[in-house]
C-alpha cells in the first residue's frame, strides 16, 4: 500500500480545518436549521418565537475552536499533533451523528457518517498510521 507524502497529509488536514470552519458558519448563520438537525429545543423569547441564538453560538464556537487549532498546528507543520486533533473530534462527531440519528434526520445522519469516516483516515494518515 503507498501512503500519501507528509505534505499531501497537511493539506488534507487543512481541508478539515476548512470544513470545521464552514460549519461553524453554518451553525452562525442558519441557527434555526442546525436546531432542527441536531433536534435541540430552543427556550422561547418573550413574544413566543424561538431563539435559536443560543445554540448557534454552541455550535459555532465550537466548531470555530477546532478549525482555529487544526489551523495553528498545520501553520507549524505539527502533522502528528494535527491527527491527534481530528482523531479527537470523532467523539463530537459521533455525538453529531447520534443526535441526527434521534432526530430521524437520515440524509444529514449519512453525512456526517461519510464524512468523519474520512476526516478518520486523514487524522490517521497525519499521525503516521499508514506510513510504510
């Protein structure tokens, strides 16, 4: 099996970083939408209507969090320390996953599944794992 250079590693490691990023806007931007996907209650405002300022926040700053740090580390050229990153917000995407999954939301749930398995084999591949 031929393993991706270590440069081609942190590349993929900073389209992650990207892709944390991104939902960290989402999650700014369309607050009513990441609500909805993840199945989270919003406490009313006063005249009844929902506010989902709250959780956008949550979300977002979250995801803002881990794009900052991937986005650090690739800037010092840290492939091993950006791995371990990436391996680490598995636990964030399973938890993802499993509240789509409780929402009945199948297409957003086969997402978020495809796409930590990928982000899995590239914070593998940045810690060496596949390396000859």
């Amino acid at each position: 099996m031929t393993s991706l250079p270590s440069s081609a590693w942190n590349t993929l490691g900073l389209g992650v970083a990207a892709t944390w990023a991104a939902l960290g806007l989402v999650g700014i931007l369309r607050p009513a939408r990441s609500a909805e996907i993840f199945g989270v209650l919003s406490l009313p405002k006063a005249d009844g209507t929902p506010d989902d300022t709250g959780i956008a926040l949550l979300f977002g700053s979250r995801d803002f969090t881990i794009a900052a740090a991937l986005l650090a580390l690739y800037s010092a050229g840290r492939d091993e320390e950006m791995g371990t990153v990436i391996l680490s917000s598995m636990i964030i995407c399973v938890a993802d996953i499993y509240l789509a999954w409780k929402s009945r939301r199948g297409s957003e749930m086969l997402l978020f599944t495809v796409g930590a398995s990928i982000w899995g084999i590239i914070g593998l591949g940045l810690k060496g794992f596949f390396a000859e």
